[in-house]
C-alpha cells in the first residue's frame, strides 16, 4: 500500500490478483491500498473517502455488493468496479442498481482494468465539470433575472416619477389657487420620494422666525402656524440655504430636535425654498417608506423645491390671484421652463 490515505481500494481475497490489479493501478499514477477481505476493507473504506474502488464479489467474510454500498455511502460519486470468476444476471442487475461503474469477469487483463477505472474516473471529473458549469450557469441566470429585475424596478420608479411630474405640471396649469397649487406640490413631493408625511414652513417677512404653513400626512394643528424652534433642523437649514438629509432616527439631528420629536419623525429630507436670492421657506419630507432617502429623492425635491419657492414667496406677499409664469397655451406648466 503506498503511504498516506488511498485513493484507490483494490480489495480480493487472491493474493495475486490483489497484487497485479494494485501494481498496475499504482503505473498509471493512482494511490492504492489494498485488502483481502472485508473486514480490512471497510478499515480503508472508513479511512478517508474513495475515488474508485475494484471488488471482488466473492469475499471470505462478505460480498462486494456490501462493500459497494459502504463506498458510495461516504462518497456517491466513486467509480466501483466489481469483478468475479462467475456471474448471474440478477447480480450483475442489483450490481448497477447500488451503483456499480462496472462488471468485470475474470480473467481479465490488468491493462484493461486500468483503462476501465481510468474511463470511469475521467467520466466523474468531466460529471463534476459539468456540474459546477451548471452551478455557474445558474449563477449567472439569477444574477441576470436580478439585473432585469432591478431594472424594471428602475423604469417602474422612473415612470412613476415622470407621471407625478407630468400630473403636477398639468395641476398647476389649470388653477391659479396658490394654496391648493402647493398642496399639489406637497403632494408629488410625497409620490416621488416615497415619503409617509411632508410639510412646508414660511419665513414670514424678511426677519421672521420659522412657522409650519401647509402639512400632508400630519396633523395640521402641528404644523401650520406653529413657530418653529431657532435650534430645529428646518430652521439651520432655513437660516443657511443648505438641504439636509438623516435616515438615522437615532441621529441627533433628529433625536435631540424639539419640534421633530414631537412630530415623530424617524428620517427626513429638507430643502431650502429660495425665490429671488432669499430663503421663503423649506419643504421637509418625513420618513421615507423603502429605508431612506437616496440621493435621486434629493435631486427630485429640488426640482419642487424650486417650485414651492415661487409659491411661498407669492403667498407671503399677499398675492392670492397671482398667476403662475411658465405656461404653454394649453394651460400646462413646463417646470423645466420655471426652474
């Protein structure tokens, strides 16, 4: 037996047959171990897993049936070949129904049996070849089915933000209701965004504090007329034209403002409403339904932003009937044309 585990069990309980099948399977490079009976060989079989085993059928203490079963048993894939100085066709059928590679009568020359353990084994690898081709083809469709998946995702969302704009356009085209126009935009900013509540805050005058103007998903008794404290999150962003983005409640951002404790608020988006180099306002979206808010969620707000400016600056000046610049003779509204 060559030293380490074997690889390849020859076990017969004739000495010289056991001795010419290792021989020759040892010339063509395999590792052998050899036994003579069934005990020694379920001693190799239990040492370590087999790559191919050649059994004997006949066997002082059991049969090579036995021994097949055990092999398989610890690695399915082993390539066995059974031989025997006679056979039936009710074992050479239970022989392939355990498993069996092949069925070798004897006499039989040791390069053939060299070349049939050899097949065999060439026949597993290009098996497992195969297999992990398949595993990898597999991979690969799942990744391509996510990609396509994400990518209609994608276009879903893309197309949901072009109605919403589309939609708001043709709202704003058609009233010059300078209220119901920014509850409008309040509310595409929610469609857009994915945001549970949003809300619009004035700065009334040039110096005046920050104060709540129009709520959706909110109370309105929270939110409109409501002063909003100098140290809020709205009222840094208000006071330095910046926009401002927290998806983590814990965030002090969030946990230790006052007015956004009280209104609950788990993440949220502010941007600055800026009409004519000053700050009118700031429009703030409220807990976004997928997570958080992404960066196509600000690009997206300040295009309303920017809309909602335009609004707050027309309503804080008292200007109820003030029509909106930017439409096409149709009555819609281009909001390319009003940013």
């Amino acid at each position: 037996m060559t030293a380490g585990h074997a690889s390849i069990l020859v076990v017969d309980d004739e000495p010289y047959i056991r001795e010419v099948c290792g021989r020759a399977l040892e010339r063509a490079g395999h590792a052998v171990a050899l036994a003579e009976d069934g005990e020694s060989a379920l001693r190799e079989i239990e040492r370590s897993p087999l790559a191919a085993a050649v059994l004997d059928i006949n066997l002082p203490d059991t049969d090579g049936l036995q021994l097949l079963q055990e092999v398989k048993g610890r690695n399915p894939d082993a390539v066995v070949v059974l031989i025997t100085g006679f056979a039936t066709l009710e074992t050479a059928m239970e022989a392939v129904r355990l498993g069996a590679y092949e069925y070798v009568r004897k006499p039989f020359g040791a390069a053939d049996l060299v070349r049939i353990v050899g097949r065999g084994l060439e026949s597993q690898r290009l098996k497992g070849r195969n297999d992990e081709l398949l595993r990898e083809l597999q991979a690969a469709n799942d990744e391509l089915i996510a990609g396509q998946e994400q990518i209609q995702e994608r276009m879903q969302a893309a197309t949901t933000d072009l109605t919403a704009f589309v939609e708001l356009g043709r709202r704003l085209g058609e009233t010059s209701d300078l209220p119901a126009t920014l509850r409008s935009i309040i509310q595409a900013g929610l469609q857009v965004t994915r945001a549970r509540a949003a809300a619009v805050y004035q700065v009334p005058g040039v110096s005046g504090a920050l104060q709540g103007l129009m709520a959706a998903g909110l109370a309105e008794r929270d939110i409109v007329g409501v002063q909003v404290p100098e140290d809020s999150l709205l009222a840094r962003v208000a006071a330095t034209a910046r926009e401002f983005v927290e998806n983590d409640l814990l965030a002090p951002a969030i946990a230790e403002d006052e007015h956004l404790s009280f209104l609950g608020v788990q993440s949220v988006l502010v941007g600055p409403l800026i009409w004519d180099g000053r700050v009118r306002g700031v429009l703030a979206l409220f807990d976004q339904r997928d997570g958080g808010f992404s960066q196509q969620s600000l690009d997206l707000v300040r295009v309303l932003s920017a809309q909602a400016a335009r609004i707050v600056s027309a309503m804080g000046e008292g200007a109820p009937g003030c029509e909106l610049h930017g439409r096409d003779e149709d009555g819609f509204v281009d909001l390319a044309k009003l940013l």
